[in-house]
C-alpha cells in the first residue's frame, strides 16, 4: 500500500511537471510569436514610412526650412506640409544614414516624392528660391534696434511693428502659442513684452510680404529652441527661465570675450545668493535708455527696476536680446567665488572677492575709459 501512494505521488508530480513544461512552451511560443509580429509589424510601419505619402499626386508644396534647423525641425515641418507621412522617422533615418548638408530655403515637394529624393533635393538645394527680404540681428541688440531693422528689411515700418509687438490681445495669443513666454511679460514696469524673446540671428523670408506675425514666430521659436535645449538646467534652477533669460541679457552686455561669460554669470549668481546688488552698468543704461559708454556717479540715481544699483535682485526683464553662448552660460555658470568684476576698455575683465581689491581696480583703470571716450 506505501509503495503504491508512492508511486502514485510520483505520477502525481510528473503529470504536473508535465503541465508546467507545455504551460512554458506555449508561453514562450506566444512571446517569440508576439516579438515577431512587433518586428515585421514595426518594420513594415518604418518601410511604409519611407514610401510617398501619394505615389499618385502632382501636387506641389511649398516648404520653407529655416536657417539652423536640425533633422527633426525638419521632420516635423515636412509632416506637416503632408510631404512625407512621419516627421520622427525622417529623423532618425537622416541619422542612421548620417545624411548632412541640408539648406535653408524654399523648397517645391511634392506627397509623390519618397523620402530618399527629398534629402537629395534638401542637399542639393536645387529648389531653394532666393528670399525676398533678410536681415540680421546682432547678439546684445535693444529691442528698438531690432524693431527697425526688421523695418529697414521688411515691408512693415517702425510704428506698425511697434503697434503690433504692443497689442495685448496679440501678446496674450504669444503666450499661449510659445511656452517661452508666460504672463510675466505683460508685467508694468517691463519697458518691451518681447524685449530678450526676439532671438538674435539671421532671418530669410522668400514671401515679400511676410507678416509681422510671422516674422516675429520665427524669432520666438528661435529662443524657444534655447529653452528646450536647457530645460533640465532651468527646471533644476531657483530662477525662472524669464530671469534667467534676464541674467543671460546682462551677461551679453558685459562680456566681450567668450571665456569670460560663464565667470560673469557666476558673479552674478554669487551676488545674488548674498543678497547684494547686482550694480552692472549695462542696467543704468538700459534704464535712461541711452547706449552710454561710461556710467557716471549722476547716472547710478537714475530712478528705474532696471537700476540694479538702486535695486536687490534681478530686473523686471531682459536688457537686450542674449545670444546662445551668453544663455549657455547662465544656464552652466563657472563656479568661483568672485564677488566683483571689472572690464577694461581692451575687453580684459578682472575678478575679485574682496571689495577692497575691486576698488583699487576701478581706481587703477578708471581713466583708461576717460580716454577711450575722448579718443
């Protein structure tokens, strides 16, 4: 009898053994199945991907690639043109084939165009039409500068251009559209809501009557583009992007030399965390609104937010439109222990920690600005 419940008991176990080995098989041919199917599944998405979007059209779209843009800016302007069917896809197909030397312009596609011709003709530019108007805006450019240069090129003169940038109903439909900007702009003792968001660069247009609004986009996208590209840095600061952006400003007002814009933001940082002025002359001059080429004692009373020697903290808003590397270094600040920073008129700038030291600088060098004026 206990041979017997044994040998039961055995046959018991291997018929559940038996079970758990078909119960196993059959879960690993449904995964190798299902891994299969996402395979062939994928690579017949990626492959009708690549295909036109209407091998059948003779349509013709126009499409205009900015200056600057990368693969997926482009991606994203050709699916939205309805010239190719996915915008990510284009992407990572230009880097896996490490297709470079894309233009800027204009360019005639069309949906019968598959996306191999595209990069030949994007390379190639052999459909880029010559723009109508461009102009370019130097990095540390006041707002007023850049509303009449974009005159100057444009078919828009300074007063409509004013009056469109001022409209509060356009600016509130800004806000919406960009995520660069926020409610902050519309802040009273802001001078310009765009002043800093007009990023500087190069700009083409091929429509001769390019509107306002769409030449102003293309400028916010620009520093909307920084924004991303520093998101994790801005999410990690104590600032927001607006007065980091305002930093930015003052740091392309005062720097004349690349290395010494991480050394400036980081003075500025360290003034900050002490709770001291910032007392930087490019914010008096922005305040009297005048491009002054020394700052005087009468100068420093000037009774504006933008005062940083009158005022704690950082200014209302940017000073003037900050180039890349000048947001870069903001955004990636050195970090030293200056307190005090001095400029030369030859573009030396020189560091101190010591309030004492820093003065003995302004006095020792001082004079070298009152003859660079009279020069």
């Amino acid at each position: 009898m206990f041979r017997r419940t044994t040998k039961e008991g055995l046959t018991e176990k291997e018929r559940q053994a038996g079970i758990v080995r078909k119960i196993i098989l059959i879960t690993l041919a449904v995964l190798v199945t299902l891994a299969a199917a996402a395979a062939i599944g994928g690579w017949l998405y990626i492959s009708s991907s690549l295909e036109p979007v209407d091998k059948d059209s003779e349509e013709q779209v126009s499409v205009e690639i900015p200056i600057g843009s990368n693969a997926s800016d482009i991606g994203s302007i050709l699916e939205d043109a309805d010239v190719i069917k996915n915008g990510m896809v284009f992407q990572y197909y230009v880097r896996y084939k490490n297709e470079q030397g894309f233009q800027a312009g204009t360019y005639e596609l069309s949906p019968s165009m598959n996306i191999d011709t595209i990069i030949d003709q994007l390379k190639e530019g052999t459909m880029m039409k010559e723009p109508s108007f461009s102009f370019t805006i130097p990095e540390g450019t006041w707002y007023k500068g850049i509303v009449q240069t974009m005159a100057e090129a444009g078919p828009h003169d300074v007063e409509e251009i004013r009056t469109k940038l001022a409209d509060e109903e356009y600016l509130n439909q800004l806000i919406e559209e960009h995520d660069a900007l926020t409610d902050t702009v519309l802040n009273e003792e802001i001078r310009h809501p765009l002043e800093g968001y007009l990023f500087p660069a190069t700009y083409e247009f091929v429509d001769e009557n390019a509107s306002i609004e769409e030449i102003t986009t293309r400028m916010i996208e620009q520093t909307e583009e920084i924004m991303v590209e520093f998101s994790e840095q801005v999410e990690e600061s104590d600032y927001t992007f607006h007065e980091l952006l305002t930093l930015a400003s003052i740091v392309e007002r005062e720097a004349r030399q690349e290395e010494d814009r991480p050394k400036i933001a980081g003075v500025l940082f360290n003034r900050l965390e002490e709770g001291m002025r910032l007392e930087v002359d490019p914010t008096v001059s922005y305040a009297m609104g005048e491009h002054n080429y020394m700052t005087s004692t009468e100068d420093l009373q000037t009774d504006s937010p933008f005062n940083t020697y009158q005022h704690t903290g950082i200014p209302p808003g940017p000073i003037a439109s900050p180039g890349r590397s000048s947001i870069e270094a903001v955004m990636n600040p050195e970090d030293n222990t200056y307190l005090f920073f001095y400029a030369r008129p030859g573009g030396e700038v020189i560091y101190n920690e010591k309030y004492e030291d820093h003065r003995e600088v302004q006095e020792q060098y001082r004079q070298e600005w009152v003859e660079a004026r009279e020069e």
